[in-house]
C-alpha cells in the first residue's frame, strides 16, 4: 500500500511540474502582453491576422487590417505583437 501511495504522489508531482506550471507561465506571459498593448503596435491575432491597434476599450481592440478597414477584436484573441524588421541591412560578421 505504501508504495503506491509514494508512486501516486511522485506521478502527481511529475504532472504539476511538467503540465500545470508551464501552463500558469504562458497565460502570465499572454496577460502581461494583453496588458501592455499600446496604440499604434502591429499585433497577430490568434487566427493569423496581423494589423495595428487604432483604439483600446475594456475587453475589446479596434484593429487596422488594411488601409480604411477596422476591425473590432477581442483583446484575448492577440497572439503577438509584430515586431517590424530595422530598414538598415545587417553588415555580415566576419
């Protein structure tokens, strides 16, 4: 009986290290970013549709698609922000 107790409570430790604690990382990291969102950033919504923030209410992103097209998302559904590459080529190291 004992053993399987001690089995029990090493698989159930296992599973919070390797399932849950990860898990608790990435939504802190989604809410963080949620929450630093700005206008005037280019973000990807979670359906792979990337556009600049125009307006922020409460819960919801008024989003530019395309020159004259806004959109309004939920500010959950933004998956990244967009990070524009510099205008300046990169010299190669040698």
């Amino acid at each position: 009986m004992v053993p399987f107790f001690v089995m029990l409570v090493a698989m159930v430790a296992v599973f919070f290290v390797l399932i849950v604690r990860p898990q608790r990382r990435q939504v802190a990291a989604h809410q963080a970013l949620i929450g630093s969102l700005t206008v005037g950033e280019e973000i990807m919504t979670t359906s792979g549709l990337f556009g600049t923030i125009r307006g922020i209410k409460d819960e919801t992103l008024d989003v530019e698609i395309a020159t004259g097209v806004t959109v309004k998302i939920a500010r959950r559904a933004v998956a990244r922000r967009v990070t524009e590459p510099t205008d300046e080529p990169s010299e190669p190291s040698e």
